[in-house]
C-alpha cells in the first residue's frame, strides 16, 4: 500500500459520479467516506438510502429488540454493521433490507431518503 501512495501521489481515491442506476445491488457497503449523494443510485422497494449512519445507530440503539430469534440476529447484525460504517467516516449508506420493523418509516426521521 504504501508503495501504491508513493507511485499515484494520493492516498485516498475519489469515488464520484458513479451510475449504478441499473445495477442490482446486493450485500454491498460503503465506507471511509464516500460520499453517496454523488453517485447514481438505483430505486426500488428493497433499497434505502440512509443520509445519515450515526442518527440511525441512534435510532437503533433506542429501538425495542425483536423477541423472534430471526429478527433479533438481523436487528444485532444491522446495529453492528451502522455502527461500523459510522466508525469508519461514511456519513451516509445504501442498503438492502431486510430492516428491522419501523426502521425503513423511521428513516425520514433522521434524514434519509427512501429509494
């Protein structure tokens, strides 16, 4: 890696004005900081835009947990996965469910856009 800094002259790469409009994204995540309000996401009901990962951890945080066992594994892999993102600068996230319930109607409270 450090060669790789050397040779190209950065260390961080610029990831913007990407059409992904047509792709169908699956078990995908975005991280340190890229910025997806730049790039060209696809629609659809198993999508949400999420503009901001650390009011959703919130959310999370404050949500009751599941009593299904199913349920509550999802829920605890979506907390663990925001809060990641969180931690490592993305601000904002796209993902595919399944969510947690009331987490894709929550998702206009703390500032996302449903896709």
């Amino acid at each position: 890696m450090a060669d790789d800094v050397r040779t190209l002259g950065r260390s961080v790469n610029e990831f913007r004005g990407n059409n992904f409009s047509s792709a169908k994204l699956r078990d995908v995540g975005f991280n340190t900081g890229i910025v997806l309000a730049d790039q060209v996401l696809p629609e659809g009901e198993e999508y949400l835009y999420i503009a901001d990962t650390s009011a959703a951890v919130a959310w999370l945080k404050n949500a009751p947990v599941p009593k299904d066992r199913k349920a509550e594994k999802e829920y605890k892999g979506l907390l663990g996965l925001m809060s990641y993102y969180t931690s490592t600068g993305q601000k904002d996230q796209f993902m595919t469910g399944p969510f947690p319930p009331g987490f894709r109607e929550a998702a206009a409270t703390f500032g996302s856009l449903l896709a």
